[in-house]
C-alpha cells in the first residue's frame, strides 16, 4: 500500500460528469457487462448483494434492488423498502459471521448538486 502523500484527492466534478452521464455501473455489473465486475454475495431476483470493489473496510457489502432505482425511498413501495431492509439485514449477518467485526455499520448514500 502506497504512502498517503501519495494518493491524489478525488476529482469530484469527474466523478459528477461520469455519474450523470455514464451507465449506471450497478444495472452494468447486474447484466454482466465487461469492466463492472464485482463479487456477488447474494441475489434473489429481486434484490442483490456484493463486495466493494473498492471496499474502505473488510466486508463493504452494497445491498442493491436488481432493477434500476435512483431513490430508495421515493422510488420503492413501503413493502418494496422494508424487503430490501431484511435483505441488508440478511446480508449483514452473513458478513458479520465471515469477519467478525467489532461493529455493524449501515450508510445509506446518495449524491445532489447544489442545483438539483
């Protein structure tokens, strides 16, 4: 692992550009697109688990609906969103037990510029 002087800041107006424009890279790694490779933990046909491909700690597990949804909140039904919350559950219990972490973290991101 490199020295941290040596990591570049990331570039978040990139990042922005390729989010808005780019595919979106969970339904590319869900199609089995070249480039969007992850390891898959869980997947039910409605929902699906994997690896980080950049994990941040051990166990970094992303819990995905297996269609497309840009908000969780607005864009599943009431028992849709509580599915998908037995899932991470589920899927944070099987990662606990292969890990062992002294803590279980839930983050839920999501990203807005200051204009939308």
């Amino acid at each position: 692992m490199g020295d941290l002087a040596d990591r570049v800041p990331m570039d978040l107006a990139a990042y922005e550009h390729r989010v808005r424009s780019g595919r979106c890279f969970i339904c590319a790694f869900l199609a089995g697109e070249p480039g969007y490779e992850h390891e898959l933990v869980y997947d039910d046909g409605v929902y699906a688990a994997f690896l980080s491909r950049y994990p941040t700690q051990p166990g970094y597990t992303l819990v995905v609906p297996c269609r497309h949804v840009e908000d969780v909140v607005r864009d599943l039904a009431p028992d849709e969103y509580l599915a998908l919350q037995a899932v991470v559950h589920r899927v944070a219990s099987a990662v606990g037990e292969v890990t062992q972490p002294e803590r279980t973290y839930l983050l839920s991101l999501g990203f807005r510029t200051a204009g939308g």
